[in-house]
C-alpha cells in the first residue's frame, strides 16, 4: 500500500491522545474526516490498529508493531523535508566551483565573501587551475561551474559570458617603453619578454591575437607571481590580461593598455547543458553575474594610459 503523510500523523495522533476528538483538533480536522484516515489506514494494511468503544481507543496488538516504525516514518520525512527547506532557502547546501588562478586571486575572493555574508550556511569548494581543467571539471560534474576563458565549442555545456579582459603591457618604470609616446606591438620585439607557460589561456590569447610576431621570449614561466617579479627585476617585460594587473601593484612597475583590435580574453560561465544548478549553485552564479569585473581594472603604478598603436 501506499502510505500517505496524512495517515501517518493521525495514526500518531491517535496514539498519543487516545482520544478521537482531541487527535482530530491535533491534526486540524474534523472528526469525521479524522475517522476516515484511520478506517483508510487500517483497510491499507489489512487490520485493525486500534480497539475503540465509547469510553477508550487503544492499540491493537498489530497496532503495537505498527507504532514504532510510523513514528520513526514520520520522524525521517519531517527531517528530509526540513532539510529541503533549509536548501531551498539557501540557509543549508554546498557550491563547487573552478576557475582561473588570476580570477581566483583577483575577483573571485570579494564575490566569495560577500556570498558568505548572504549565505553563512552555504560551504564553498574551490578548484583554481587552468582554463582546460575548468572544464573538464565541469564535463565530470566535479564542479558545479567553472570560470573559464573557453567552452564554447561544445553542446555539451551552457555557457554565459561574465567579462572581457583587456590586456595591458606591464614593465619597469625605468624601461624605454615607459617613455615612448607612441608604441606599435613590433616596438616590444626589441625587448625581452617574460611569457607565461604555452598552457595558459593568456598565452593562448596572446599567440593567436599577435601572430605573426614572435616575442622575444627569454623565460616561459608557470605564475603570474613570478612574472611579476621578473618584470619587477628588469629581466623582460610582459603583456597580461586588466583581471591579473593587482599582481603588478609596485611603484617600480607601470601598466599600458594595449589598443591592438581583438586583443581580448573572454571570460565565461560554465556550466553543464544536461543539468540544471542547485539552489546554492545557483546564487552564487547569479552573484558572480551582478559583480561582473569589467576587464579594465586599474592599478597602482601606471605611469600613462597612452595606448600601443596597431
């Protein structure tokens, strides 16, 4: 049979009051529908729960079986239900997420503290790595989305643009560049360059936006920090997407944007197409939406915001 919540708690409520007036008050119904249940409950099983006459109602010796297992029923659906509450009124629950280490560094820490101050029952996971882990990530349901600059190309998974990231040239104060009043892209042929390694999505971006040049790449390195400390050290220069430049905050260094068409680096939301987000995923999806970065972020240091001419 079908047990329904209902029948549950009036044979409780029977149980306890023994008395079908005060049971029925217990269970917000009148003594006629209350009567039903239990006649429904009983015809259910097959026998009869309760022995009744006009002056008492006491459990049947079935009845007697029956009472421990419908309180511990009732107990667990209160409990899930109760839990479910707490999800969907995102006082409870647990988000995933990946993304990039400069997003993860950056902006991502201020978009996660403002969500803990919303939602301090909600738990946070964090993956950062690199774009193409992103994703995979999110394809293995690992993460519940990814901040990524790729997965587009897939009807596998739903994508939304949060930003677009501009790149900017980041050198020493004291480097020529600083000075030029006007800079063309073959200009930093001339100069040592600090490129990240060839799996980053910034030098994926960089080598598809400038080719055919080739820079003059005197180190391949893993992090931002430690391009930051190169460039900071005159080793080489580099060029680095605005969501990166509060790595380069030091007052030896300078920031030039550079005003080379479709030098961009989209960023976008990823999720999985066939599944849909939880509750808790959900809002910090939408938060993230509403404190999009714009791509032009500012940092202490830079000298001019004279652009390199194409």
């Amino acid at each position: 049979m079908n047990l329904s919540s209902k029948q549950l708690r009036a044979f409780v409520a029977l149980n306890e009051e023994r008395n079908f007036t005060k049971a029925a008050e217990q269970c917000h119904l009148s003594q006629p529908a209350f009567s039903a249940l239990i006649r429904a409950l009983e015809d259910g099983v097959g026998t009869r729960l309760f022995d009744r006459d006009t002056r008492k109602v006491q459990l049947t010796t079935e009845g007697q079986l029956f009472a421990e297992s419908a309180r511990r029923l009732l107990d667990d659906m209160d409990h899930i239900l109760d839990d479910l509450t707490e999800h969907v009124e995102r006082r409870k629950g647990r988000v995933s997420l990946a993304a990039l280490p400069s997003l993860a560094a950056g902006w991502l820490p201020g978009v996660f503290a403002e969500f803990r101050r919303l939602y301090p029952g909600i738990e946070i996971s964090l993956t950062d790595t690199l774009s193409d882990q992103c994703l995979d990530l999110v394809r293995l349901g690992k993460v519940d989305f990814a901040l990524a600059a790729g997965g587009t190309n897939t009807a596998e998974l739903a994508t939304r643009m949060l930003c677009s990231d501009e790149f900017h040239l980041v050198c020493r104060k004291d480097n020529a560049l600083a000075r030029q009043k006007t800079l063309r892209p073959k200009d930093l042929l001339n100069h040592p360059f600090v490129h990240l390694a060839r799996s980053s999505s910034v030098r994926q971006h960089l080598d598809a936006l400038l080719h055919p040049l080739q820079m003059n790449t005197v180190l391949e390195v893993e992090h931002l920090a430690t391009v930051m400390g190169m460039v900071q050290n005159g080793v080489g220069i580099s060029v680095v997407p605005a969501l990166t430049l509060f790595h380069f905050q030091h007052p030896n260094l300078m920031t030039r944007p550079l005003d080379v068409p479709g030098l961009t680096r989209k960023i976008y939301l990823v999720s999985r197409a066939d599944r849909s987000l939880s509750v808790a995923a959900q809002a910090l999806y939408d938060l993230a939406i509403e404190r999009r970065p714009d791509g032009k972020a500012s940092s202490p240091g830079r000298a001019s915001r004279k652009k390199i001419a194409t």
